[in-house]
C-alpha cells in the first residue's frame, strides 16, 4: 500500500504539472475556461504514518502467540523426557533386583525339580514292570477261567448223570439206573475232593483278598485300615513315614497320610497343597516382595525434581508482556484517518471537468490536449486512485475486524500469562511434593502389580496347578481291577461250587436209597415172577400147608 501510495503521488504531481502548463500554454481567449481547470488538492492526502509507526500495533504484528504457546507446550512435552532420565538408574536398578529375585526363585524351584524328576524315574520304573505284571496276571486269570471252566464240566456231567439215572429209574430201567447212580456215587466221591480243593483254594484266596484287601481299599473317606498299614512308620518300609513319604522324598521328614491325599485326590485338590510341597518349596515366603529389601531400596531411590522446570521463561514473559501492550492500541482513530478521501481533488470530477472545458473550445490543439489530460486522468483513476481506495477500504475492513478481536485477543493474553505464572509458582513452591506423590504413586502401583501376580501365583497353585484327580484314578482303577474283575469273579466261583458240593452231599444219600430202592424193587419183581411162573396145584398146596 505505501508503493502504491508514493506511485499515486507521482503520478498525480505529474499530472499536475502537465495540467499547470497547459493552463500557462492556453490561448488567451480561452483562458478564463483554461483558468477553471484548478489543480489545487491533486494529491494523495491519505496518510499511513500513524498506522505504520504506531508502537502498540507493531508489537502485535511482531508477536506471534501461536509459536509461543508451543514453546510453552514443548517445555510441558518435555517433563516426561526429563523424569525418564532422572528416574533411568532407579528403574534400571529395580529391573536388576527383580532378575536376581527371578534367578534366585529358579535355584529354590531345583529342589522341586528334584523331586519331580525322582517320580517321574520311579514312574517310568513302574510302568516298565507294569506289562510284565499284567502278562502274570493274564497267565494266572487264564488259568482260573480254565479250572472254572473244567469244575462246571465236571459238575454238569454229574448231574446228567444223576438226571438220567433218575430218568432210567422212572422210565421202568431200574438195571440201568441202578448202574447210572452207583457211576453218579462213584464220580461224586472222585472228584468231590478235587472240587473241594478248588472250592477251599478259591475261598482261601477270594475271601482273604475281599477282607484284607478290597475292604481297607473301600474303607472311604477315613480308609482307617488302609491308613494303619501304610502310614504306621515299620510296617511296609523301614524308614519311618507312610507311603507317600517314602516315595515323594526318601524319608519321613515329611509325612504325607494316604487318607488325606485319596480325599483330595478325588476332589481334584492341587498337587502342590496335597503332598506338602510348602515343606520343599514355599511359594507364600518366594512370592513375598515385602521381604525383597533390595528392591525396595531402589524403589526408595525413584524420585524426580521437578523444581527447575520453566515454562514462563524471562524471554515468553516478556514476549505476553509486549503482546499485552500492543492490544491497549487505539484502533478507532487510525480508522477515522482513513475514513476520508483518497486524494485531495475528486479525480473523477476533475477529468469530467476538464471534458467539459474542451467542449466549449474550438481550437483544436488545445482541445486535443486538454482531451489528453482527461484521457490520462481517467487511466490515473483506474489504475491507481481505485485500488488505492480498494486498499484503504481493505485496511479500514481489516481495522474493524482487529478492533473486534482486540478485546478477546487481550483476554486471552492476560489468561495466558495469569495460568503461566500460577503453573510456574505451583511449580516452584509445590514441584518437590508432586514429584513425591508421584514416584509414591509409581512405588504403590508397581507394588500392586507384585501383590496381583503373588495372589494369581498363590491361588494357582492351591487350586488350578497340577491337579492331582489322576492320581486318585489310578487307585480306584486299581482296586476295581483287582477286587471286581479278579475277587468277585473268584468269590462268586467258590461260593456256586460250594453250593454244588453241598447239593451233592445232599444227593449222595438219596442216590443211595434209589440204588437200594431199585434193588429191592427189583427183587420184588424177580420174585413175583418166580411165583407166577409155578402151578396153582402147588401153590395152593404151598398155602394150605402154610395155614396153621
């Protein structure tokens, strides 16, 4: 706009000059028209010193309000930058503590590891003498199924035997069934000892193995025999402690009762809480951090300052200060200065003016002058008193619009500067005891975390790690192989063969009779067919010397 001004103000003194010599160039008979063509105010009377010196102004427009409040941000972005390097030893002290925490937890779990390797070798051992077990079993139970199937031959042959001499007999074959029983009689007494023998056999085996075994097996939950027998120090292992003792740990240091191991076992309780291993490795005393003294002296050593921190720096501050002063500038005269006319002369006037005047002149030099000034006047107002009056509407517009925001722009600035020295003076007095509750806070959190993976590690390994429900499985699939596949099985046998026996001592006497019935039936028989063969002459004779 001042180019433009300066150019305008050439221009028109320019154009002065040339309508000045024509006035003194014009013939005398047209000067009175020549003299109406006044020159006086042809120049730019607006002025923009005011505007352009005014100091307040010049400090907005040096000011920049937006590059100060990220500096003031990039000093707030920078506090977590700086407590990470002041908190670098202190955290990296803490991670050192918590690995040497880790290695030390590893060397405790070895004597866990121990254990747990020595049962998986004992059993490994066991499974591989399993089949070998299961062979002599398999022998053994054939065998049975063969001497019970051989005893039910037997016993079915003998009474076939004793049903068909009793068939014989009552079908009229009383030779033939007197025969049939004495060979009935005669098997019975053969083979009644040998079936004696497998009966007392199986009985001997069968009874003891129900009462001796499978009923302590059974004795739940107290399992009282069961417990008396394997956990009494002496009776099935010379070191003292039970079962469980002996084969977890070697030794009776640590006593595991098998009555307490089969009841949670069947719950499907956590190995750990079930065999003791508290005894060998405490997770409760490896899991407390509040004993991790190390560690909670470089947590002690977690602190930052923050005191030193500046975001209303001398050089900001001053900066708002200027920005402040700039906004108590008086915009409504610079915009009643330029609320007037561009040039001195309306120039839009002035060229009709002077197209007037030539108009009324008939020489035609001097017409074809004051024509051209005309001519140049008008191409002075299009192209440099217009836009001058374009620019100085822009910059009253622009004024108004400054005017406006000046107030709120003041507002802003004298918030800015009032938070800034709050936030520096809180800073100052308060920064040490807010550093303080932070790192506190940190510690507490980071405690926290240590407290939650303590309780998960506790919970996990009462309840949820390394259940123990198969070992409970494999007991109750031992004693039902044993005392329902093998002892029922053998104690059904003896108890039918006894009944069997019995029978046959029953029937052993009764055969007897037949036999002696048939006999003597027979006889009966032989003799009243004797009788019916002799003469009546005789009989009648035989009877009257009979008759007393």
């Amino acid at each position: 706009t001042g180019e433009l001004i300066a150019e305008s103000q050439e221009r028109l003194a320019d154009l002065r000059l040339q309508v000045d010599a024509f006035r003194r160039q014009c013939p005398s008979r047209y000067r009175p028209l020549c003299d109406t063509v006044d020159t006086a105010g042809l120049e730019v009377v607006l002025r923009l010193d005011a505007l352009v010196t005014d100091e307040r102004l010049a400090k907005i427009r040096d000011s920049n309000l937006s590059l100060e409040a990220q500096q003031a941000r990039k000093e707030f972005r920078l506090i977590p930058v700086q407590v990470e390097k002041e908190t670098r030893n202190a955290r990296n002290g803490v991670k050192q503590q918590l690995v040497r925490r880790k290695e030390v937890l590893y060397d405790e779990i070895w004597s866990l590891d121990v254990v747990a390797r020595d049962l998986a070798y004992k059993t490994e051992d066991a499974r591989s003498k399993v089949p070998q077990m299961i062979r002599r079993l398999s022998t053994l139970d054939k065998w049975r199924w063969f001497i019970g199937f051989g005893s039910t031959m037997l016993v079915m042959v003998i009474w076939l035997v004793l049903i068909s001499g009793i068939s014989c007999g009552c079908c009229g074959s009383e030779d033939r069934a007197i025969h049939i029983l004495i060979v009935f009689v005669v098997l019975i007494c053969l083979f009644s000892v040998a079936l004696w023998g497998v009966a007392l056999g199986a009985l001997l085996v069968g009874g003891h193995g129900e009462v001796f075994v499978c009923r302590p097996l059974y004795d739940g939950p107290e399992f009282s025999a069961l417990t008396r027998l394997v956990d009494q120090p002496g009776v099935l292992f010379e070191k003292r402690g039970g079962f469980f003792s002996n084969l977890l740990y070697g030794n009776s240091t640590m006593d595991v009762p098998v009555r307490d191991v089969l009841q949670t076992c069947k719950e499907n309780g956590s190995t750990y809480s079930t065999f003791r291993l508290k005894e060998i490795f405490d997770v409760d005393e490896a899991s407390n951090h509040r004993k991790w003294d190390l560690v909670h002296v470089e947590l002690e050593h977690l602190n930052v300052n923050i005191t030193n921190l500046q975001f209303l720096t001398p050089e900001l501050q001053q900066h708002l200060q200027a920005l402040l002063f700039g906004t108590t500038a008086n915009l409504t005269d610079h915009r009643n200065q330029l609320s007037g006319q561009v040039t001195g002369k309306d120039v839009p006037s002035f060229a009709d003016q002077m197209t007037s005047v030539a108009n009324h002149i008939t020489d035609q030099s001097t017409l074809s002058q004051l024509d051209t000034l005309a001519s140049i006047t008008r191409q002075l107002l299009v192209s440099h008193v217009q836009p001058l009056e374009q620019h100085k509407a822009d910059l009253v517009y622009q004024l108004t619009a400054l005017e406006m925001q000046m107030a709120p722009l003041q507002r802003q600035v004298n918030q800015s500067l009032s938070h800034l020295k709050t936030i520096q003076y809180f800073i100052n007095n308060q920064g040490s005891s807010i550093a303080y509750e932070k790192s506190q806070s940190y510690n507490k959190r980071l405690l926290s975390y240590m407290d939650q993976y303590r309780a998960h590690v506790l919970k996990s390994t009462q309840n949820n790690v390394a259940p123990c429900q198969p070992v409970w499985n494999l007991y109750q699939a031992m004693r039902l192989l044993f005392c329902r596949h093998m002892m029922d099985p053998l104690n059904g046998f003896w108890f039918a063969t006894v009944w069997c026996l019995l029978l046959f001592s029953a029937a052993t006497p009764l055969c007897l009779k037949l036999i002696e019935h048939y006999k003597q039936f027979k006889q009966n028989i032989s003799l009243l067919n004797s009788h019916s063969s002799e003469s009546p002459s005789e009989t009648l004779m035989i009877s009257e010397q009979g008759t007393p």
